[in-house]
C-alpha cells in the first residue's frame, strides 16, 4: 500500500512536467510581410484616389493574386513579395474588363479592355526568428520599385517613403503611386 501511494505521489507531482506546451504559432504573431502602396492623385498629390475595376496578377503566373480579381474601388495595395528570389513582378491592370467581341458563347475571340502596367520589386531577403512555434519570418532590405514603361502607363511617378525602404511589418506604407 505503501508503493501504491508513493507510486500516485510520484505520478501527481512530475506530470504537471512532463507535458509539453502546445506548439501552436497564435494569429496575431506578425510573419513575413507584405509591401504597402498607397495610391495617390497625380495632380494633388496630399491626396488619395482610387483605382477602379482593379486586378493584380503576379508575371509568369496566371493566378490573380487573392483578393485582388477586379475589385470595384481601392487606394491601397498589399502584396506579398517572393521569398525564393530578390524579385518579384506584378502586373497592376485598371479599368479591367473582357470584351466577349458580341460572342458570349466564344471565347476564342475575347479581349482585355483597360490599362496594365507591370511593376519589377528587387530587394534583399533576411531571416529572421520569430519563435519555436512560428519559426522564422522573412523581412525584406533596400526595396526599390522599378515602373516599366510602356506607351500608355497609368502609373505616373513612384515615391518611397524611407531611404533604404526596409520591409520589416505591414504597420506602414512602404511606397506611395501616382496616377
């Protein structure tokens, strides 16, 4: 009786220590951020203006990027840069629409209608470790945005907000366009 109860005195007093806490990485754990861009008029430039019928897609990619398949209005843009590369290139399209050419039934003669311009992200990628449950987050060093011209962009001007603009949280706006 005597081993029985140092048994169950024993069991009780270690099993408090032999459980592991739960490895679970909480929501509201900041991980790899994405690039902010605020949209601004061209002409009064201290002021916001949206985009209409926006759409992003990703270049070599023909997935929309989620949350971005032709929404009706918006003045800000949140994307997600590549990890497994310095670069990441997005096509940024206004106005988006496709004109079925009077033939609903055949999409064979379909035509995009609006104006894309396509914008080149190069920066430097850096570990960074967050904790055991989450691992690690990438952060992003001296982000430049590059606008590639074409005979019509929308996108007038480009202003980054920081020297050496660093991506590091989604708590402020990284970049400023103009159109």
């Amino acid at each position: 009786m005597k081993n029985i109860c140092l048994l169950i005195l024993v069991l009780f007093l270690t099993s408090p220590y032999s459980c592991e806490r739960d490895d679970i990485c909480p929501e509201t754990t900041p991980t790899t951020p994405r690039l902010i861009i605020d949209l601004y008029d061209f002409t009064n430039q201290e002021e916001q203006k949206n985009v209409f019928d926006f759409r992003v897609q990703g270049v070599d990619n023909d997935n929309v990027l989620p949350g971005y398949n032709v929404i009706g209005a918006t003045n800000s843009i949140m994307l997600p840069l590549r990890t497994d590369t310095n670069s990441t290139v997005y096509k940024l399209h206004i106005n988006y629409a496709i004109n079925n050419n009077g033939t609903p039934d055949n999409p064979d003669d379909d035509f995009l209608e609006g104006n894309e311009d396509t914008i080149t992200i190069n920066y430097s990628t850096e570990e960074v470790y967050v904790s055991r449950a989450c691992g690690y987050k990438t952060i992003f060093r001296n982000v430049t945005l590059l606008i590639n011209a074409d005979s019509d962009n929308w996108i007038k001007l480009k202003e980054s907000l920081t020297e050496n603009q660093s991506v590091e949280d989604e708590s402020t706006t990284h970049f400023n366009l103009y159109h």
